[in-house]
C-alpha cells in the first residue's frame, strides 16, 4: 500500500511537471485560465472603422480590440478617405497600445457661381470671398449659404456636405417671382450685430434671429437694422414656396446711417 501511494504521488508530480513545460496560449489569473489579450487602438484622425482578418468589428476608433492570442490583420479607414493595413499580435492576458496615423480624407469644398461676378458669399454666416467662388474649404455637415449681389439681392442655398466631398452652386438673380402668387414659405434670418428685420413701410418681422417666420413666397423687401439703430441696410430676399430658406447677413461701416 505504501508503495502503491509513492508511485501515485511520482505520477502526479510527473503530470504536473509536463503540464508545465507544454507551451499554451492562455495564462493563469486568480484560478482562472485567460487566453484573451486586449489591444487599445488610437488613430489620428479619430473615427476610423477597423477590420479584422476581413471583418468589421470596431465601428470607430478610440476602442479596444479583445481577441484570442494570436496574429491578426487590420484595416483601418477613416470615412472618405484611403484604408491602412496593419499587422498586429495579440498575446493572452495582456494589454498593448496600438497608435496609428491613418491617411486623412480630402478637403470637403464648395464652388459658388453667378449669373454675376462680385456677389459676396457667405457661407454658415462666414464671408468666404465673392463669386466666382472657387472651391472654399468648408467643414462637413450641414451648410447653408447667402449670396448678395448687386441691389442688394440676396439668394439663399441649403444643402449637406460630405466628408471629401465637393459641391457646385450656381445663382441666378434675374430669376423673380411676384409676391404672393405661389403661396407660402418659411424664412430664418441671423443678423450681427443683432437687431430686427422690418418691411420697407416700418413694419416689424420681429427680431433677429427669425426662425422659421411664414411669408409670402416670391421677392420681398426687407431692412435690416441694428439695435442702436446706427447701421441700416436694405435688401431684398427670396422666399421658397413651402420651404425654408437661410439668410445671415452682418451689417458693417457701409451700412452706417448719415447723422
């Protein structure tokens, strides 16, 4: 008995020894077996997709990678623009940090032309030259545009600008429509500095920034005029049939009133 209880001790120090010297892809914690790794992606730019062996599986970067231990192919792309390949191993209970400078997508831009030359543009209330307007840099998103021409005529462009992408506008200010004969439409006016929007006989459309305020559809006359009543300008807008248009205008030394 004696010896049968040696050589079973022999046999499982034996198996403990081999079990040891076998190499294995996972680790040990706390009485647990890991055989995970985690990799923390950083990407400049920010927000880049990234693929594994073929497959997405981060829809935007800062993340973490959580895989099995092993060698794994990345792709990283940030929208719009051109895909990175990576390499990266994974090995089982630890953690990496994995930066990477991917490639940027272009420039979004905008091109605004006229049936006249010199009319300033304005674009998300900022004057970015005058017409022809060629290719301005513009950040992605939502973009509204006012464009003033001579006699003070203004038209207005909403639309929505990719990431890389480039848009072409064009104006035409001999276009007029009668006031009232096509119905109804909205208007919504920001004017710096601030101030109100009144018709040509004195009465008020209220104070800017109007939103959304329901007008006649066609060209109308408006003024703009500052609080201190020291800057005034006259202008004339178009106003969509049942739609929205955007004007910002900033009034400036040429619009000061003669004492």
């Amino acid at each position: 008995m004696h010896f049968e209880r040696i050589i079973g001790l022999a046999l499982l120090v034996g198996s403990v020894v081999n079990s040891a010297c076998t190499p294995s892809a996972s680790r040990e914690h706390d009485g647990g077996v890991i055989d995970v790794g985690k990799v923390r992606i950083w990407t400049y730019p920010k927000g880049a997709k990234v693929w594994v062996d073929g497959n997405l599986e981060l829809v935007t970067t800062p993340s973490t990678l959580i895989k099995k231990e092993g060698t794994y192919q990345l792709r990283l792309q940030v929208p719009g623009a051109e895909a990175l390949e990576a390499e990266v191993t994974i090995e089982a209970g630890t953690e990496k940090l994995l930066r990477l400078d991917l490639p940027r997508p272009p420039d979004s831009t905008i091109t605004v032309l006229a049936d006249v030359d010199g009319a300033t543009v304005r674009i998300n209330g900022y004057k970015r030259g005058e017409t022809p307007l060629e290719k301005a840099i513009t950040r992605p998103g939502p973009v509204d545009i006012t464009v003033i021409g001579a006699g003070r005529r203004a038209k207005s462009i909403r639309s929505q600008l990719g990431i890389g992408e480039h848009k072409t506008f064009e104006v035409r200010f001999a276009t007029t429509r009668t006031v009232g004969s096509e119905g109804r439409g909205r208007v919504t006016m920001r004017l710096e500095p601030p101030g109100f929007v009144e018709l040509p006989d004195g009465t008020l459309l209220g104070e800017a920034p109007l939103v959304e305020k329901t007008l006649d559809a066609g060209v109308i006359d408006i003024v703009l005029v500052s609080k201190d009543g020291k800057l005034r300008r006259e202008v004339q807008i178009d106003v969509p049939v049942d739609d929205i248009a955007i004007y910002r205008f900033r009034l400036g030394a040429e619009d000061e009133v003669d004492p």
